[in-house]
C-alpha cells in the first residue's frame, strides 16, 4: 500500500487566496490506442480558433490571471507562458496539437475546453509527499535526460516531492522522466483554476476528466477532490 499526501502551502494563498487545484487521481488505466480522442482534441482546437478570434491572447481574462501571477513571482510571462497560454497560442496559429497518449490527451482536451492548465504526472512508486510551494535550497529540476540539473529562482512556485522539482513555474514544464508514457497505469491530475476561473468550473473540469477517463481508458478514479485556502491538504493511500 502507498501513503500520499498532497498539500498547497498556505504562502500560494496568501498571495493568491482565490486560487484552487483540483486533484484526481487514477489506477488502473490503459493508456495506449483510444483513437477517438483525437477526434475530440481537433474539435477543441477548433472551438479555441473561434472563441479568440481577433482576440488579444495576453488579454483574455483565464490567460491574464496567470501572466499576472507569473511576474509576481519574478518570471516573464512573454518567456515562461503558462501551459493554458502556450497551448492557445499554438492552436491559434493555426497548429494543431500532437496526440500523445490518452491520458495526456484527456488533459489537454478539458485544458483548452475550460481555458485552464490540466496537467497529468504519473503517482510515484513508493508514495510519499506532494507539496504545491515556493522553491526552498536544495530545490533542483532536471529539464532533460542525463543533462544538468536546474536550480529553481527563489519564490517560484514549483510542484514538488521533497526536493525534487516536478513542475516549474507552477504550470509550466514538468522535469524529465515525469511524463506520463503509455506504460503509465497510475496518475495524478492536476487541474488549475485562478481567478476569474471559479472553483465551479474547475469541478466541471474535473468531470470531464473522469468521465474521458472511464469512457477512453477504463481507468478508476480513487480520489477527486479541490484543494483550496480553506482545505490546503489531503491524504490518501493506493492500494
């Protein structure tokens, strides 16, 4: 049996007391074909392309909070995009978004459907703490495979486990050898919303979530729930 825990450290709310996480998680899932998914992430695309047309990307309202969250913890939000902004930029060029396995499919099918980041990491095999904070020494981020390890800036908001850094910049790059593959059975989502998201749209979010994970990869949902200022934490153990 593993032990988790899952926290938001109360310093992100108190810079930001509007911001919540939905967290998911998933056993047992087959993460591989579901050739139906593409269908549904190029109809995505295609909602996004009219929803911003002649749209000031930077300006929407759900892409703002995040650049404005961004600075505030001293990154460029014109170098280091949150991932719901890198993702419309890319559909709006006209591009189209690679199909990479279902379950990272599902996430950025709700992402561009609900205009925020959703995010997906495979549940670490020996369990352990799960920790939303700013960045502490000894912090480090491998970005690539066998290349150096990073040092986080101090005050970013990183996702971590201990003192490995699984996310950068809140949403903004997971580490190398964090990726869901097609092997993945076992999951955590992470699903963002920052004001003017509410916490209603990120449950609606979260349930299409596991509705596109039963439905593509008969995967069981064991946990689904909202962290926020008011619960920062919770603990659960897979069996």
């Amino acid at each position: 049996m593993q032990e988790f825990e899952y926290s938001i450290d109360r310093a992100v709310f108190a810079v930001h007391p509007g911001y919540c996480r939905g967290v998911i998680v998933v056993r047992d899932a087959e993460n591989s074909g579901a050739p139906r998914l593409q269908a549904l992430l190029r109809a995505e695309e295609d909602r996004v392309r009219e929803r911003l047309h002649g749209f000031n990307i930077a300006g929407h309202p759900a892409i703002a909070a995040w650049r404005d969250a961004y600075r505030r913890f001293g990154a460029k939000p014109s170098e280091h995009r949150a991932s719901i902004e890198a993702m419309a930029r890319r559909v709006i060029k006209p591009d189209t978004l690679p199909t990479i396995n279902p379950l990272v499919d599902i996430g950025n099918i709700v992402s561009l459907r609900h205009m925020l980041p959703a995010g997906v990491h495979p549940l670490p095999q020996a369990g352990g703490r799960i920790e939303l904070r700013t960045t502490k020494p000894g912090d480090r981020f491998l970005p690539t495979i066998g290349g150096a390890t990073e040092t986080p800036t101090d005050g970013e908001i990183v996702l971590c486990q201990g003192e490995q850094v699984l996310t950068r910049r809140w949403t903004w790059r997971q580490a190398a050898g964090t990726q869901t593959l097609p092997e993945t059975t076992s999951v955590f989502f992470n699903i963002d919303g920052l004001p003017p998201i509410s916490t209603d749209q990120v449950r609606a979010a979260m349930r299409d979530v596991e509705q596109l994970v039963g439905e593509h990869t008969g995967g069981r949902i064991i946990l689904s729930t909202v962290l926020s200022a008011s619960k920062p934490a919770l603990a659960f153990h897979v069996i």
